[in-house]
C-alpha cells in the first residue's frame, strides 16, 4: 500500500482502497494470531524496561563523574552489587576507609581497594546524593517486579506455542527479537 502514490486520507481513498483490494490487486495485510501479538507486546515491554533501565545507569554515571568519581574506571557495572555498594557509601556519606571498601566489594574487586579509594576521591556534594538518590530504589524495585512478570508470562506463552519453543539453537532472547521484527504466518 506504501507504494502505491497518492494521498490515503479520506472517504474516497478508502472506496478505491477497498475496491482494489476486492479485485485482488492489493495484497491482504499480515495480521499475526494472538499469541504472536501477546508476544510482541510483552518483548516491547521488555525493551521499555530495558531502556529504563539504561537511562538510570547512565544518569548515575553523569552524577558520578560530576562529582569528580571515577568509579568506571574499576568497576565494570557500577549498578552491579559492588557498585551499588560504593555508591550507598557516597549516599550514607559513610567515612571511606580501606576496611569499608574492603567490605563492600566482591570477587576481584577485593585487589583493587587502593584504586577504588582513589576512584572514590572525589567532591560528592549534598547536591549529588540527593540526584543520586532520588528516583533510583523505586525504578530498580520496579523494573525487578515488571520483569519477572514479563518473563513469566512470556514463558508460558512460550509453551503455548511449542513449534517456537523446538527451534534447535535457539535462546528465549533471540526468539523475543524473532517474534518481534519477523512475522510469522498464522495458520
């Protein structure tokens, strides 16, 4: 229908749409059956939350440099346990000691200690703790729960569906973007 020129707006478009459509010269739209469609919701769902996700990351990581805190430099994923740890001790305007750092991180963070507290000096005002603060629990709570949700409903789902589920080689992420941007031909 994109190809075809002209204007689609009104009235008499949609007699002559219709009445080539009837003729047999424009091609039927594909309309997916329901379970593709509840799949596609719940996979665009899944990239909202994703991208929520990535949003918050990324403003406490502009917090963070503000501040004059290189934390990136050490950690990987600052939202990872560690991270989120040394970045409660910032919040909690906790004293940073060796011990503290020491405590607060996993694996093999724990060699890195001089680095983190040199990482950890930087100016983190009452301004940064309270932007750093701010919105970060509820959204982290929130995406938590919706994503269990969504991965729940999306596997049974899923089982409905058992010729998507027997694709050899196939992981549930990739069958999310498959379902997504592919139709597949309803029966």
């Amino acid at each position: 229908m994109k190809a075809i020129p002209g204007q689609k707006t009104d009235k008499k478009d949609a007699h002559w749409i219709a009445k080539l459509t009837r003729i047999g010269l424009l091609p039927r739209s594909f309309v997916p059956d329901e379970t593709i469609q509840e799949l596609r919701e719940l996979t665009r769902q899944r990239k909202h939350y994703v991208e929520s996700r990535n949003r918050e990351t990324n403003r406490i990581h502009k917090i963070l440099q503000s501040g004059g805190i290189k934390l990136t430099t050490y950690i990987e994923d600052i939202m990872g346990l560690s991270g989120r740890n040394l970045l409660q001790l910032l919040i909690d305007e906790t004293p940073i000691t060796p011990r503290i750092v020491h405590q607060s991180v996993y694996t093999s963070l724990k060699k890195k200690v001089p680095q983190l507290l040199e990482a950890l000096d930087g100016y983190f005002s009452d301004h940064h703790r309270g932007w750093a603060k701010s919105p970060a629990p509820l959204l982290r709570v929130c995406v938590n729960i919706s994503a269990q949700w969504l991965i729940g409903r999306f596997v049974r789902v899923l089982h409905s569906k058992s010729d998507l589920i027997n694709c050899a080689g196939v992981g549930k992420r990739t069958l999310l973007w498959m379902v997504e941007f592919f139709p597949t031909p309803s029966p």
